[in-house]
C-alpha cells in the first residue's frame, strides 16, 4: 500500500473558522459565519471570505483539534502528506499560507497546492485516482469527490457536517482517529 495522505487544510488542519470569526468580530461585527463550506446564509459571504483570504490575517492561523501533534507522528511512520486548499492565488496571500503552515508543521508537508477560491476539488483529487490514498475533508462535496475517486476518504466533523451521510465516507473527531485507523 502507498502510504499518501491528501488533505485539506482549513477546517481539518487549521482552525480557519475561528480566526475568520475574530476577523468579523473586529471588521464586520454584524457579521457572523456558521458554515465556512456554503454561502447559502447570505449573499455577501463569499466576497468576505475572498477578501479576508487575501488579508494578512491568513499567514496566522491557529491548527485545527490535535492536528500539530498527529500529522508529524502521521509523517515518521513515512507518510507522504501532501495538502490542497482553495483559498484563491493571490500569489502574497499564498506566500503567507505556505508560511503559516510552515511555521506549525516544519517538514510534514510534501506540497500544498494552492487551488482558485472554492475550486471544487475533483480535478485535483482525479490525479490520485485509484491510487490508495487517504483523503481528508470538511466539506462534503469534496468528500465525496474523494470517495468517487476511489479514495480512503475521511470527514472532518464540525457542527455543520456531522450530520451528512455517505457510506462510503468516515465521520472523525479529530486526528488521533484518522491515525488510529490508518497506523
Ligand atoms: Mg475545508
């Protein structure tokens, strides 16, 4: 077996939703997110969060659950990690995200491709197709995408996620979990 971890990065290994909320809180303090993975809550949402994704707020971003201390032990045990995110290409604000997850995880990333904003994840994930690789995700449409992929594929549980289903896909609390499932 091909020890590959894909993974997303915001809401699975860092805390993007809590920092963002911060960010309202000082900038927009009539403004409030629920669900980072839809707009469907207000028209607007989507122009703040590719505006914000742009802001040096993004090169300081706390980790999401115990994923600073699984994804290293994850990596010695000689995992590939490779990370995708769809944060946009503003080629700064990409800078500080590689920098970010730099400063939290030296040396446990292979790569983190950097997708454009809210890209859907499939074309990405159709280069691992079939290949026995592990997929992380909060979001269920690029979940499932994995799982269609024929990956290992495991959801990242939040409060506006752990209520979809797809048998094909593992709900997890956190990290230990994923680590417990694939060591
Ligand atoms: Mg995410």
């Amino acid at each position: 077996m091909r020890k590959i971890l894909l993974t997303d990065i915001d809401g699975v290994v860092l805390d993007w939703s809590s920092h963002f909320n911060n960010y309202l809180k000082e900038y927009h303090p009539d403004k409030k997110l629920m669900d980072p993975t839809t707009f469907a809550q207000a028209p607007d949402t989507a122009e703040l969060i590719e505006s914000y994704n742009k802001t040096a707020w993004i090169g300081f971003l706390e980790t999401h659950k115990d994923s600073k201390q699984v994804l290293p032990e994850i990596k010695k045990a000689g995992w590939t990690i490779i990370g995708c995110t769809s944060m946009g290409t503003d080629k700064y604000a990409n800078a500080l995200r590689k920098m970010n997850i730099e400063s939290h995880f030296p040396d446990v990333f292979s790569k983190v491709d950097i997708i454009p904003f809210m890209e859907p994840k499939n074309n990405w994930l159709s280069y691992y197709k079939d290949s026995d690789a592990v997929w992380v995700e909060d979001k269920i449409s690029n979940a499932k995408a994995g799982a269609d992929a024929g990956l290992n594929t495991y959801l990242m549980k939040h409060e506006y996620n752990a209520f979809l289903d797809d048998k094909r896909i593992k709900k997890v609390d956190n990290w230990r979990q994923i680590a417990n499932s694939i060591l």
